[in-house]
C-alpha cells in the first residue's frame, strides 16, 4: 500500500516512516502543505496522514483541495491541535480520522489499517478469500490456515488484490504499491512478485487479465 506522511516535524517524520516502511508500506514523505498538494496531483495513494501546521500552505487547505476535487484517499490528520473546535473543523473539511500528537506509533498503524480496510469496504481485520488469509496487524499469511512466509515485496503486491477480489490492477499500479520515491523499479517486478506468490499460494488465485494486468478473482 501507498501512503503519503505529510508532517514539517523531522523529530515526528522520521520515526514515522521508518515505521511505515517496516511494515511494507510504499510510504512518501514531504514536509509542507505546497509539496502535498504536488505529491496528490502525480501519485495515487492509498491514505494520507496529514499534519495541519504546516508551512506554505495549511493541512485544512489541502484537504479542503483534496475533497473538492472529489478525491476519496483516506485522511488521517495527525496534529498538536486538540482544540475541540479544530477536531470538528478538520472531520467536517473531508478528514477520516483524527489522531493528536503526542501519540503510540502502534495506534497510528492500527488507525491506518483500519482506515484502508474501510475504504475498501472491509470490516474484518484480516483479509481471507480462497483459502487464503492476510493479517496486517501480525504481518501473517497463511493458506488454509497453514504459516507462508512472504517476502516483504509479495506482501504488497497481493494485498491490494486480495482487498478487493475481482478488480483488476495493471502493473504499473501494482509497482506503485511497492515503491516509493527514489527506489529503483525493476522491469518485471511485478512479474517475479507474482509467480512467487503463486508458487507459495496456488496457480489460480492470481489471473492475468490480456493487455490489463492481474486479478484475484472473485469466484
């Protein structure tokens, strides 16, 4: 999964992405409201976690953006501003959630996975479909409730699909699953990814759709 750190606090950013890194996510980090705005116009993310503090341009004001152009990335503001009148201005302008500083890096990544979840229409903690199961809190996979272990990179790639079973996502969208910026991108990732997935998960649980990409089918 993709997610853009939008935070001016390098003492806050840096522990945060390294967190979000350990646990697979393509994660992205910019420090004002300006490159935000940049970062959402040439990428698709999965979820946002905003500051509102920020220089150059407002976290409320890059939501507010966000929301009027009709874009639907889950937000999570993450912010010193525990006003009650500031929580209320920050879920009315199109927030998701809303954590204050100081926080357990723990519960932010549960924040997180509970909001990618719901964006997909998902209630269930874990992700089962086949006989397979992905647990994102313990980072577990199993295949008819056997232990598999996958890498790092396989895990990316297969939990957009397994969220949302007969949607079909092409290599390019996968790729921006399991990359941030400034990491090279190999030309058949994708294609490596997935024939180890298969190989430790069945044959059939991933499809290539011709001149499309891949799919986890829904039947």
């Amino acid at each position: 999964m993709r997610v853009l750190l939008v935070e001016d606090d390098r003492m806050i950013g840096e522990p945060v992405l390294a967190a979000l890194r350990d646990q697979h996510y393509a994660a992205d980090w910019v420090r004002d409201g300006a490159l935000a705005e940049a970062a959402l116009a040439a990428e698709a993310y999965d979820l946002v976690l905003l500051d509102l503090g920020l220089p150059r341009q407002d976290g409320l004001s890059v939501l507010r953006g966000l929301r009027g152009r009709g874009v639907r990335i889950p937000v999570l503001v993450v912010t010193a501003r525990d006003a009650v009148a500031d929580r209320i201005a920050g879920l009315d302008a199109g927030a998701d959630d809303y954590l204050l500083k100081p926080f357990d890096i723990d519960e932010l990544l549960a924040r997180a996975r509970a909001l990618i979840r719901r964006s997909a229409g998902r209630a269930e903690p874990a992700y089962s479909h086949k006989g397979v199961t992905l647990d994102p809190a313990t980072r577990e996979a199993t295949v008819q409730g056997r232990p598999v272990a996958l890498s790092s990179r396989e895990w990316a790639v297969l939990e957009p699909m397994l969220l949302r079973p007969g949607v079909v996502f092409s290599r390019k969208q996968l790729e921006e699953k399991l990359y941030g910026w400034k990491e090279d991108i190999s030309s058949n990732a994708v294609e490596v990814y997935v024939h180890g997935l298969r190989r430790k998960l069945g044959a059939e649980l991933i499809r290539n759709v011709r001149g499309l990409g891949y799919v986890v089918p829904r039947e």
